[in-house]
C-alpha cells in the first residue's frame, strides 16, 4: 500500500522540473493526477518554459506506473482556465486530496523589466492563489496544500545584484514571500475542518530553471554571457552546507510527506529544504 494510496493530486507546472518529479513521486506511492501547464513561452521570460511534448511525457512517466492522470493545458494566471483543468480532472478521477501549487517561472534580468516584473508576480503568486482557490471548494477533511516557495523569499535581494537592476529577479522574491504568507493564514482557516496547508521552499534545484542563462547571468553579473561552468560555483553562495543545488526528487519526497498521513496534524509550517540556506541568509543578511 502507497503513502498516498488512492489520493488524487492536482499539480500546476507540472510538464517538467520540480513539478514532473512531484507528479512522479506521487504516482509512485499511489496517487492519481490531474496535471497542469502552460506549455508555452512568454517574452519575459528569456529561457524556454516546458512544451506539449514536455507533458506527454509526465503522463507517460506516469502511466507507466499504472496510475491515472489527467493532463490539461492551462495558464494558472486565468482562474477560470484552471477551474475548467480542475473540473476535467475530477470528472475522470472523482475525487481532490491533495493540492500541489508548483508552477512558477523565474524572468532573471526580463524584458521589457516591469513586464517581467508583472508575469512572475501573476504566475508565481497569483497562479498560487488560483490554483488554491479552485481546489478549495472541493477538499474534504484529510486533505493537504501544498505551496512551492523558495529560500529567495528569505532574501533581501539577489546576492550579487544592485537594488532596482532586475524587477523580474526581485518580482520572484517578492512573490514567493506573499505565497508563504498567505499560505500560513490560510492554514489556520482550514485548520478546524482538518485540511492542512504548508509550503516548501527549496534552494537551487537542479532545473532548467537553474541552468539557463538568465540564472548564470543573475550569479555571475560580472560576465557578459556567463556559461554553465562560469556559473555552477556561485551556486553555493545560497546553501550553508558547500552544495551548488539539490535535485528535484529531494523537493518531492518533503511533498510526499506532507500529503500523506504521517503528515495529518502537520499544518502552517514553512518546510525548507534548502542545505541550510535559511541559516545562511538569516544569520548573515537579516
């Protein structure tokens, strides 16, 4: 018997990254899911965002561990796009335990920059509240919210960056502070009817979010088009622990706990996951 055997998931970014590897790991011990992403670019943002082809395979991945899942198309900044994703997905699957608001872009030096600015607060934040928001009506005690924030939202700025140089960078931050933050009151509104609500920040994960140049150019602003190998060892500025990142599996099986039973009285908690980050950034830039 799966941790969360039976359950049904909904997970927004859910084509690739963090959000594949949440949808995998979920299916693994058990659950269903209903899947959701954009699958498309956006001009501010200047790495490529997860395609079609990118959910075919999260719904082969899972298949192919015999469990069902629905995947849909859909832009967590329209919250009627996402209620139809939701409704689709319970109209197979019957049923909603366990949310898990991934989706999230990060437009590092985008242009123009208050568009940046714009997108990554409407898809990191608003797309949260969306996603959360649809699902609500349809939880039932037992039930878990999971939110994707950030050792970012720890920070005052981005380490290497001068203040109002990259509104897209510090949008990001910004974005996955307010989440937290809401995340939190919500958990004591659900709270009474036994429906828990936490967020999980990561550090670096090793992404195509993490390795794009945008993210190069954000750790190494000293170079003009900063490669992979320029960049990788800036990356453990951000951990306290000498790590440049953590892969996604790592993200996910702090999700798999906190959707599961052994999980149930866990709720209002900010679960970092971050190779000591927080005490990092804490400690030395309060």
């Amino acid at each position: 018997m799966g941790r969360v055997q039976g359950k049904v998931a909904f997970i927004t970014g859910a084509a690739r990254g963090q959000g594949r590897s949440h949808a995998v790991r979920l299916a693994e011990e058990g659950a269903d899911i209903i899947a959701v992403d954009l699958c498309h670019d956006l001009d501010s943002v200047k790495y490529a965002l997860a395609n079609p082809a990118d959910m075919k395979e999260t719904a082969r991945q899972v298949g192919a561990l015999g469990r069902r899942i629905v995947a849909v198309q859909a832009d967590v900044r329209e919250r009627d796009q996402l209620r139809a994703a939701l409704e689709q997905g319970l109209s197979q699957l019957g049923r909603l335990d366990i949310v898990v608001a991934q989706a999230g872009i990060a437009p590092m030096k985008g242009e123009p920059p208050l568009q940046a600015w714009t997108d990554v607060i409407d898809t990191n934040l608003v797309g949260t509240l969306n996603a959360i928001n649809v699902a609500l009506p349809h939880l039932q005690e037992g039930a878990s919210v999971i939110a994707t924030g950030s050792t970012a939202s720890y920070m005052n700025g981005l380490p290497f960056q001068e203040v109002g140089t990259d509104p897209g960078g510090m949008g990001y931050m910004v974005a996955k502070r307010m989440l937290s933050q809401y995340v939190h009151d919500l958990a004591r509104e659900l709270a009474p009817r036994k429906i828990r609500a936490n967020v999980v920040h990561p550090t670096n994960v090793n992404t195509d979010m993490l390795h794009s140049e945008p993210m190069y150019q954000a750790f190494r602003p000293d170079l003009e088009h900063p490669t992979r190998e320029d960049a990788e060892p800036a990356f453990s500025v951000q951990q306290a622990m000498p790590i440049g990142w953590v892969e996604p599996a790592e993200i996910s099986n702090a999700v798999l706990f906190l959707a599961s039973d052994e999980a149930r009285y866990i709720t209002g908690m900010q679960l970092r996951v971050d190779a000591g980050g927080y005490l990092k950034w804490f400690d030395y830039h309060p």
